[in-house]
C-alpha cells in the first residue's frame, strides 16, 4: 500500500526542520499539514518554508491547523479531515500514547522522536520502552500497521548505526559507545537545545547497560575526554538516554553506553538549578499560595530552542565507537555525523540539534511511503534494514562518515576505583 499526505504534530525546532524537509520532498510525500496547540507557530513555520523557497511541487498542500493532541477524538478528526497517512508525532514526549491512539484507530503509520514521558514520573525503572509503548505493539501488528519508535537522530540514527554494525562490519559486538557533543556557541548565558521541560527531566540519574545488566549512576558523575573527528578532544559524560532502553534488547552487545558532552559552565549551572529545586516536576506553592512546577517555571524564562538559531555557530558530532570481532579479529569503528549550525540556518533557518533530529523522521517517512519500510508492526529503528535509510540520510543532509581506528582500542571503560573517585 503506498502512503502519502503527512500530519506533522508539533511547532518546535525539530518540527520546523522536518515541516521543510517534507515540502522541499513533497513529490514523494504528498500534502503537508502542520498542527500544535498554538496555530501562529505552524503559520511561522509554513512562513518560513516559503521564506526559503522549499516548496519542491507547487501543486501540493501545506496547511497549519490547531490541535489538542492530547484529545484523541480530535486528532482524530483531523487526520481523517485531511487524509494524512503517515503521522511525524514531533510534539513533547507527553503526547505519544494519546498520538499513537489516534493513529491506531484511523490506520495512519505512527513515528516519533522520543522515548513517552509520564508528567508525573521521571527516569522510571528501565527497559523505558516496556513501561508504555511496547505494551501496545501487539495492537499494531493485529491491525498490520506500522510504527517506528524513535527516529530522530538519537534515539534514530545511532540505532540505525548499531544495525549497520551488526550487518556489515562485526561478527561479533563487545561494546557499543554511543557519543553526542556540540561545539557550537548560541551567545545566551544559558540554554537548552530541545525543549528545557524534556531535557532536564532525563538528568535526573543515569541508567546505562553494562555488563548486560541495567546499572544506576548519579547524573555527571562519570567522565572522559575524547577526540572527535572535526571537533577534536571534547569532555564527556555517561548519561541515560532513549535508545538504550530497546538496543539492550535487540543488539547483543556486553556493553551499550550514551556519552554526552557538556561545558564547565553548563554543568555549574545545572548543578545550582537542581541544587535549589528549580528542576523538580513536583508542585510547590508560592506565598501568595499559587501552585507552580518549578520545572515549568524554568522552562518559561529559558530560551526558546528555536530563538538559538541565527547566532548559532560549531558544529556537532554525534556517532557510535563500535568495538568488536570481523572474521576473527579485533575491529574498533566510529561511525558517525557532523553538522554545521550556520549551514543549517542557511538551509532551513535551524540549528543544527534540531536539524540532526528533525531531518531522520522524514527519511523514515519517504521509505515508508516507497513500500521500502513497512514491517506492519510496530519497532524501533535498529530493527529496521539500515542501508536504505542511512542511503537517504545522505541525501537529505545527514551523511554518514566511518573512522577506521583498528587497530588501536580507545577503552572507555571504568574501574570500580577510577569510578569511586569520579563519585566523591
């Protein structure tokens, strides 16, 4: 069955490049709509697309609309009132269940970026995927119905690239580093590049697969510095994140680790936010007794992500060190990504954080809607045949670089005592 007409859920960073990836390949993928609670910013972004002339066939459609995601029934209704098959669930993690519902009950494909979130929960016990999306995988597959959890770039293409190992360059896995550093500088104090809501609700703890067992460690406590390609010696450091929670489950590898990279200053900031409660997601009332979420007051008076854009300068690297067996002997690879903010802005008037995560689900779509992925269950992307969408990742903007470091070993394991240091 071929599918066309795309639903884009969401008016952030990330929505906004995937709005302009879609209309600059809307002879493949059909109309384009654009829906979030706040209709003024669909229309900006619609503004924008035409700003940057990335409208590719003139003679399709592309439309805001305003939308409660929340609601079912009026998702519902508007994916019906649209004919939008594929749905790009791009809005805060908060929506996932209520989006995949609709998508559910009108038979429209279901992607998203991001693992679900419970407002009232945080880094709750791991395998995350399990707690919420996997329990409805069974639904898909009765109806025959595709959805890809996960298809940003991380979780995403760093999935795809643990797929791409397995397939290609490793008999055999050790371990499996995935890292994520930006050298880029936005010229505020301080800010977050995805939503500060989502983003200070993953540092919390760190859960990481190790020895192939879950395992807990506080959030900043483990360091290493290393030297990427473009971007040269970077610190990072071990954080929990997204796409482990289904790589322990599909890619037998002993080890799978997430690698961060962040500044002295963001993490003294963050440390005297978390420090005075103003991460916390629990409510708390003021004197003059109004209810507040110190999170969300937090999120009010930072940046907005998108606003980063036009002083944005650097670059991101975002890869996985793969360590392993080929035919017998040891092979160490890092494949990976490099994205320049100011190319990113020129093109599409993004950062490149937002353009590494926006510009993966339209790849998925565009296979989706050329028959060549449709596994009519639901899955996470390194269950999914890698080559076609690395392929067209090149195409859109994201190609795919392999340093070759055998036969050298960059060992980015700790021991217990170098652990107990980092921990005092």
């Amino acid at each position: 069955m071929i599918r066309k007409n795309v639903l884009i859920i969401g008016a952030g960073g990330v929505a906004h490049v995937a709005a302009h990836k879609c209309a600059q390949n809307n002879d493949v993928l059909g109309n384009i709509y654009i829906a979030s609670r706040t209709k003024e910013k669909c229309d900006a972004i619609i503004a924008s697309i035409h700003q940057k002339n990335s409208i590719k066939d003139k003679t399709k459609t592309i439309i805001a609309h305003q939308l409660d995601a929340l609601d079912v029934a009026a998702t519902v209704r508007l994916i019906q009132q649209t004919g939008s098959q594929i749905v790009l669930n791009l809005g805060v993690a908060f929506l996932n269940l209520a989006v995949m519902e609709a998508c559910l009950e009108t038979g429209s494909v279901y992607l998203d970026t991001a693992i679900y979130e419970d407002p009232d929960k945080v880094c709750e016990d791991p395998p995350w995927y399990a707690n919420y999306e996997w329990k409805h995988k069974g639904r898909f597959q009765e109806k025959g119905l595709t959805a890809i959890l996960g298809v940003g770039f991380d979780p995403g293409v760093v999935n795809a690239y643990c797929a791409l190992s397995v397939k290609h360059h490793f008999d055999t896995i050790d371990t499996i580093d995935i890292m994520d550093v930006n050298t880029g500088d936005h010229g505020k104090y301080f800010a977050t590049n995805f939503d500060p809501e989502i983003n200070f609700r993953e540092f919390v703890k760190v859960w990481t697969w190790i020895d192939r067992k879950w395992q807990c460690y506080p959030m900043h406590a483990v360091r290493r510095v290393y030297d990427f390609p473009l971007v040269g010696q970077q610190p990072i450091y071990m954080n929990g994140h997204d796409e482990l929670h289904s790589l322990s489950k599909n890619i037998k590898a002993r080890s799978i680790r997430f690698w961060m990279g962040f500044s002295e200053h963001y993490i003294n900031v963050f440390t005297i936010l978390d420090k005075i409660g103003m991460l916390s997601h629990l409510p708390v009332t003021t004197a003059e007794g109004q209810e507040v979420i110190p999170l969300k007051v937090l999120k009010a008076v930072l940046p907005d992500p998108q606003t980063l854009a036009p002083n944005y300068t650097g670059n991101t690297c975002i890869g996985n060190l793969v360590q392993g067996i080929k035919d017998g002997f040891p092979r160490q690879l890092f494949i990976y990504n490099t994205c320049d903010h100011k190319a990113c802005y020129d093109e599409v008037g993004s950062q490149a954080i937002s353009y590494t995560a926006g510009v993966p689900p339209v790849a998925a779509a565009m296979l989706i809607t050329k028959g060549v992925w449709d596994p009519k269950t639901m899955a996470n992307v390194e269950e999914l045949d890698p080559d076609p969408f690395i392929e067209t990742l090149s195409i859109l903007g994201l190609p795919t670089k392999i340093q070759d470091l055998t036969p050298g070993r960059i060992d980015m394991d700790l021991t217990p005592n170098e652990v107990a240091k980092q921990l005092i």
